[in-house]
C-alpha cells in the first residue's frame, strides 16, 4: 500500500477526488444560453478543485518527510509591499536552515500572463530579501538557503519556458530534495484521480482526452539513498539540484 496513506486515509481521498468535479453549489444559468450542459461545468468544477487537492497532498507528504515541514500562505514583516505575498507553500527545513517558497500550479502552461507576473514578482522578492526571510524564520548560519520554485503539477516539461531563470518542480523531482515517498504519493494521487475521471460516467467517453501524463520516478541508482550530509553539504546539494532545475533558454 502507498506510503501516502500513512499521512491521509485512502477513503478520504477518494472522496477529495470524487469531489473535485461535485460542484459546491448548483451552477448558475447564462442569461443567453440557460443552463449549462452537465459535462462543461463538471469539468470547470474539475479544474477549479485539483489544484486545491494537489496544494493539500503536498502540505501533507513534506510535513512527513524527515527534517520538513510545511507552511502555507505565511506573512512576512519584511515584506513592505501594499498588497502581501501569500505563496502557496512553504517547505522548511530548521536543521539545514533551508526554505523554498512552492507556488502549485496544475498546468503551467495554461498560467495567464497576470500570474506569470505574479510569479515573477515571488521570485524576485525572495531573492531581494533572503537575509530578512531567514532572520524571520530563525536561521542562523551565513548561508542559509531560501529559494523560490513553482511546481508544476501535471504539466509539460516545455511550460517551463513561460518562467525562465525561476526552478520548476515536476512530481519526480520532488524525490530529489524530499526523498523518494514524496513522489510515491504524487504517483498515487494520479492513480486515484484517474480511477476517478474513468469511473464517471459523464467523463468516460472523454477518458482518453483527460489521461493524465506518466509520473515516472528517477532511476534508484541516480540517487544516494542512505546520504550522510554535513549542514552545509545539504544546502550546496538543495541548491545545485534547484540550479539544475532551473530553466535559462536564452538568458
């Protein structure tokens, strides 16, 4: 059985995954074209509820993956700005003094330009003030890590283009920073989402058109399982692999 139902119950989530296309009230009526067709606003409710669920399993798997722990939508003193940052995740690491701000998106590719600016704006902010944001959060070594990443769900490698110079995490790299057991859930959450969308019978005839792609993990022996790291070796490691990660095209 997936280790993620060491850290939520499968029926629980098989009930989060039928309710992602159960809407949380009946649709309204269009004043030209009156009701909408079953299809359409099952699957707006379907797209509208998987980014949610995803921001959830994550939340879940790094607060049980050894040494992390989660924060979400965290205000910052030292940030002055009118209107605050509330990014999605924050994955902290105290012993190695390491944090990356996780903007979830489902599909990067489908980000308007709007959040693309947002996400920019993450990502500079971040990085004008990593001194500040590690004194907030209690670290204490001279080169802490504190990094901004967008995780990119179920979305194409190529989507990374739309935010070059910023780390894209895709659920197989999430084994590289967190261990393998955080992929292992995000390979199970696919599993359950997809039973879901074949089992109804609105989106059975689509089914083919709603395949989600393959979440393939890293081969084993690309990996040191049993790593033994100094503070400072863990911090060169998260942030070399953050570096390998990050999409320069023409930059």
């Amino acid at each position: 059985m997936s280790r993620l139902y060491s850290v939520i119950e499968r029926s629980e989530l098989l009930k989060a995954a039928r309710d992602l296309i159960e809407p949380s009230r009946p649709p309204s009526d269009d004043p030209v074209l009156g009701a909408p067709p079953e299809i359409v606003f099952r699957w707006n409710t379907f797209t509208k509820k998987h980014g949610s669920l995803v921001e959830r399993v994550m939340t879940k798997v790094i607060q049980h993956a050894p040494g992390w722990r989660p924060a979400s939508q965290t205000r910052f003193k030292c940030d002055t700005s009118a209107t605050k940052k509330l990014i999605d995740r924050i994955a902290i690491n105290h012993a190695n003094e390491v944090a990356i701000f996780i903007e979830c998106k489902r599909n990067l590719g489908n980000v308007s330009n709007p959040y693309l600016r947002s996400i920019r704006e993450y990502d500079r902010w971040c990085q004008d003030n990593s001194t500040d944001i590690a004194s907030e959060l209690g670290f204490g070594a001279t080169d802490p890590v504190i990094r901004f990443a967008v995780f990119n769900a179920y979305g194409e490698l190529e989507d990374r283009d739309k935010v070059k110079g910023i780390p894209v995490l895709t659920p197989k790299d999430l084994q590289l920073i967190f261990g393998f057991p955080v992929l292992e859930a995000f390979q199970e959450l696919h599993r359950v989402v997809q039973s879901v969308v074949i089992e109804n019978e609105i989106f059975r005839p689509y089914s083919q058109g709603l395949d989600l792609p393959r979440i393939d993990a890293i081969p084993m022996n690309a990996i040191e399982e049993a790593r033994v790291e100094s503070q400072e070796g863990f911090r060169r490691r998260i942030s070399a692999t953050l570096d390998q990660l990050t999409f320069r095209g023409d930059v």
